[in-house]
C-alpha cells in the first residue's frame, strides 16, 4: 500500500500535468469563473429587452438558469444557503418568463412565484443590481436610494468628504449608469415584456425607507452641490455629459465596461436612456463583448462570467507549478511568463486619483482590463515572474514597476485594499442597499494585506525592519478576532483571511510562538472537520462570523493546511489527517468540489473558481513536500 509520502507525489506530479496540458497556446489558462445565475438571468432580460438575434446564447443562458433551480422552487446562491435567495429567484424568474420559453402556469415557475410572496414580493429585494433592473425594464419604480442621488456628484471636487472618487471603482461604474436611468426615470418594455406585478404583494419599497444616516449622506452631497457654481439647468446638463463621457471614457477594447459584465449590462440600459439607437455600435460592441464573456460547460449549457479570471489563474498556476518543482526554463512557465508580460498595465486610470505621483504597473484579474489593476492580481503576478527575472532585464523592469505600484498602494492604516486607495469612507456604506458596506468601499482587508506581506517577505526578503511591512503586521494584529480568525474579504471567508494573516506575518519575521500566531492555530485547529479537512459556508460572509459547512471542500483544506505547514516543524496530526483528506478530494466530483469558496459581494455574489481545485492543492502539497523534507526530485513533469 503507497505511504502518505508516495501518494503525496502522485498528486503533485498528477495535479502538474494536468496543468501542464491545460494551458493554452498564449501562455494562460482559461478556467470558468462561475458566478451563480444572476449575470445569466440579467444577460438573457438584456437580450429580449433589445430584440438581440442571439437566440442560441439565450437557449442556452435558458438552459443554466432551469438547471439551477431547487426543487421547491427557489435558486440560491450556495447550496447551503437557507431557504434560498428572494433576488436571485426574482431574476431568474424573471428571465425565465421573458424567455418565452417557459410560462407562468408551469409547475417550477408556479413553486418559485409562491416562494417569492412568501418572502415578500419584488418590494422586498434589497439587491442593488437586481432592483436596477427591475426598475429599468419597467416591473417597478426607481427605488429612492438611487433616485435621490443627485446626478450633480460627479462634479463635485475631490476635497469635499463626498464625491464620486470616494466610491469604490466597482460601485461608480455601477452606481452612474444607475444614476442616470433613475434621474430620467427611464425604462424599457417590449411587447413581450413579461407583467410581473403579481408578485408585487405590496406597493411598500424597502429601499423607500432610508435611514437617518442614508438622509444625512444625501444632504452632504446637496451641500457639496449648492457650492457649485452656475443654474441649476446648467449645471444639471454639464453634470450629465459629464456622467456620459465618464461610462464611456472606461470602456475596454472588448466594448465591456471596465471589463464587468454586471456593469456593462446596465451602461446598455444607461445609454438607451441617453437615446442611443439600439443598434448603435457601441451598444452592439457592449453585447458581443458579454457575449464573449460566456463559459461553455457542455453544449447547451453557458454562463456569462462577471469578469473573466485568466489573467489570475494564469497568474496563480505558473506559481504552483513552480512551487511543485518545474523550473524556470521549462517551456510551461516561460510562455506563462510571457502571456504575464504582456497584461502589465502601464497607463494611469483611477487608481491613481487617490494615488497620482506612482508610476502604474499593476495587473488587473480579467484580459481585457486594461484601466482596473489591483494589489491580489499584481502581487500574483510577481511571484510567477520572480524567478524569470533572473538575469533578464525586461522581467527585472517589470518587477520592479509592479512592486513600487504595490507598496504605493498600501492604506494610511498600514494595511492594503483591493484596487484604490484610502478610499473608506464609511458614510458611503449608509446608502439602503444590500452589500453596499462591501461595495461602496475599498478599505484594507486582512487577506489582501497577508498575501502582500507573504510576497514582500518570501519573494523580496523584506520583514518588519522596513516600515512598510512594519505597519502591515502591525495592522493585521490590530484586526485579529477575538477567537484569533481574521476576516477575508475575497475569499470563503475567515479560512482564507486566516490562512492570508498566518503566511503573510510568518514570511515577514513573525514567530510561530507568537501569541497572535498561536490563538490563530489553535482557530484552525478547533474547526477541523472529523474527516480531518476544512470548509466554510457561505454565510459566513453575510454574519461576519464563522459558519461551518459542515463538509471539506478542497480549497478551504488547502489554505488551512497551507498555514498550518507554515507554522510547524513537523507534520503533526492534524496537517497529516488534512494531508490525507486533501488528496481524498482529488479523486472527487461533487458538490463540494464546485462550492463557491470566492467572495464578491456579501449576501449578493459569490464565485466557483473552476481553477481552485487544482491550484491551492497543488501549492499545499507542494509546501508540505518541501517543508518536511521529502524529496521532490522524483516528479516526472511533461513537455
């Protein structure tokens, strides 16, 4: 019978060669970035509301939508998830009818139409996104939220405590398209357009009833407006132009809107409003760029990714392969390297607002972002090419831009965001939306500051001597849990923040004796699964505490054995009986295998990564191998 140590072989060279012969002829690997049934139920409404021709991606959008429904009647977001989603039903619903190929007296849509006025009707979604299209497809009226919001914030100067550079990147490209279908009071309806006011069990909008801080952010901005020069038609035209060439100016060469699907499906509904002709170019540039976003699981089944993930999966699996031994001039990894090379962002966009005097040379997570670089996405990146850079000067240049954009980016607080910077203005999250804590703001996050300080410290050599990773660590330990878990913003949830805090303090010089380290370790280990792995619904994200999934699931096993291994000498028990159930899962294809273990927007988004499974076991049988010396030279890579 093979001993842990030989199996733990097999599944680094099986793993590696799988990998190996995934990859694309240009350097990267496309794996599916699956995001539920939301951006399919709102592409297939898109397409209807324009009359689009496309009718097989609509069968086929059709065809996901149907096979994701529970058998009482709701969709859900994760399967775990309790008593299913009111917005993601609404949607589906929704498309399902405006399909045409489903009716409401069918029995799946009569169980989903009860299970939505059991929950309250189309009035009790508070989904920002789902509302929106609701609105702009005529089913209800603008929720006061988004109306109230005067079109005028745009002109408004950065030195006031609101404006629209304090959003987040990804809430101002959904939130002006928003802004100006509210402000026209626009929607769209065709004949076919379904009537759903029989799920409107009562005419009581929740986003109506805005709280006294949501009333006091909207009269800052009213002040901040009535300081600006001009009449009040004047300004409210320049306002709008302005808020027009804003959407415009930030579309990509695919015609998408900062490379989201979710943000360029509304700039279709926000230039109708303008009066775009529904086949002007820009608009059919838009809808092929989403179409493009599709990943095919079989023939008749597609879904469109919110923002395609080939530059970070090509970014994280170059990394593992070589973590698992392949070296730097195996072919795999220089034409990864290459495909890298070319995706460096070298033009300032809106990052630098918040960050003027640094040269750009970040990468962003999709292909086609060009204008969207982020902290997690670059410093991936850098650990792919450290090792390319040796005695190559354009890998060296590269570096050495993308770590100086790196540590531009770190926070005030010493800890570093996702895509701007000291953009946490909390008064923005008062907006009466679902997720708008979480989207409105781009603050620092326990996960994102762990794996900039793990790269500072395993790839660059820094520790806290140098006052960047210094204010770092000392922001990670200020933001420990009482239970010694750390939150994760984009990951599932305080597995991956803990596993981010655990390898970013011990790469930068923190002791594995350390208080912080120990009570984090000793987390982990309580909420070891008894089939020795690790999972974590969900939920957690939504009661910003830990939830057990009861289950493993791959991903989850590997982060927390990957901290656990960073801390021990010796493969104690507990990494052994994870060892084992790690590669357990390898030979696995079930629920657990595709349970969403991304976070994107909390209560809202959640992301299978078709690329996890793979990736995280990889590194972390890797690390296992290396770190308790077992030899790695037995591996029998291809090509």
């Amino acid at each position: 019978m093979p001993s842990r140590n030989d199996k733990v072989t097999t599944g680094i060279s099986n793993l590696a060669n799988y990998l190996i012969n995934e990859q694309k002829l240009d350097g990267s690997w496309r794996y599916c970035f699956e995001n539920g049934t939301i951006i399919d139920s709102y592409m297939l409404i898109l397409l209807r509301s324009l009359g689009s021709p496309n009718e097989i991606i609509i069968q086929q959008l059709y065809n996901r939508i149907v096979s994701q429904q529970h058998p009482n009647g709701y969709w859900s977001l994760y399967s775990d998830e309790d008593q299913g989603n009111l917005s993601a039903t609404i949607d589906a619903y929704y498309a399902l009818l405006y399909s045409g190929y489903s009716s409401s007296t069918d029995e799946s849509l009569r169980l989903a139409q009860q299970y939505i006025i059991a929950q309250g009707g189309l009035y009790a979604s508070k989904s920002l996104l789902s509302n929106a299209i609701l609105a702009a497809t005529g089913q209800i009226k603008w929720p006061k939220s988004i109306k109230s919001i005067p079109l005028e914030i745009i002109l408004l100067p950065n030195i006031l405590p609101i404006n629209i550079f304090q959003f987040s990147g990804y809430s101002r490209v959904h939130l002006l398209p928003m802004l100006t279908m509210a402000n026209r009071n626009y929607s769209i309806q065709t004949n076919s357009t379904p009537d759903l006011s029989h799920l409107q069990t009562s005419r009581i909008d929740a986003s109506e009833q805005v709280s006294e801080e949501y009333a006091q952010m909207i009269e800052m901005i009213e002040l901040g407006k009535n300081r600006l020069i001009g009449s009040t038609r004047s300004l409210h035209d320049i306002a709008a132009s302005k808020v027009e060439q804003f959407i415009l100016n930030r579309i990509e060469a695919d015609g998408t809107l900062y490379s989201y699907a979710s943000s360029t499906i509304l700039m279709v509904f926000s230039l109708l409003a303008l009066g775009y002709d529904q086949q002007h170019p820009t608009i059919a540039r838009a809808v092929q760029g989403l179409i493009n976003m599709q990943c095919n699981s079989n023939s008749d089944i597609t879904t469109i990714q919110n923002s395609p993930s080939t530059v970070w999966d090509t970014a994280l699996i170059s990394y593992a392969l070589q973590e698992a031994g392949i070296k730097d001039d195996h072919l795999v990894i220089r034409n990864a390297g290459t495909y890298l090379l070319s995706k460096q962002q070298h033009n300032k966009a809106d990052w630098s607002v918040h960050n003027a005097n640094t040269t750009a040379g970040g990468w962003g997570f999709s292909e086609t972002n060009t204008l969207n670089p982020d902290v997690d996405d670059t410093t991936a990146v850098l650990r792919a090419m450290e090792s390319l850079s040796h005695n190559n000067s354009v890998y060296l240049e590269s570096i050495h831009l993308g770590l100086n954009w790196v540590l531009s980016m770190q926070n005030n607080d010493g800890g570093w965001p996702a895509f701007e910077k000291n953009t946490n203005n909390k008064m923005l999250t008062w907006i009466a939306l679902d997720g708008a804590k979480s989207a409105a703001i781009d603050p620092s996050e326990a996960d994102l500051t762990g794996r900039t300080l793990e790269y500072l410290g395993n790839f660059r050599g820094l520790n806290d001597q140098n006052s960047s990773v210094k204010k770092g660590v000392d922001w990670l330990l200020a933001h420990q849990e009482r239970n010694g878990s750390w939150y994760g913003r984009w990951g599932v949830c305080y597995i991956y923040g803990t596993w981010a805090a655990i390898t970013g303090l011990m790469a930068t010089g923190s002791s594995s004796n350390d208080k912080a380290i120990q009570k984090a370790v000793h987390w982990l280990i309580s909420i070891q699964n008894s089939d020795g792995g690790w999972g974590e619904s969900c939920s957690s994200d939504i009661v910003r505490r830990y939830v057990p999934l009861s289950e493993s699931t791959p991903s989850q096993t590997a982060w927390a054995l990957d901290a656990l291994i960073t801390v021990h000498d010796q493969p104690i028990s507990v990494i052994k009986r994870g060892i084992d159930r790690l590669l357990t899962s390898l030979q696995e294809n079930n629920w657990l295998t595709t349970y969403p273990t991304g976070a994107g927007l909390p209560g809202n988004f959640y992301n299978h990564y078709h690329s996890y499974r793979y990736i995280w076991p990889l590194a972390t049988l890797a690390h296992y191998q290396r770190k308790f010396g077992m030899d790695n030279e037995e591996h029998a890579f291809e090509r």
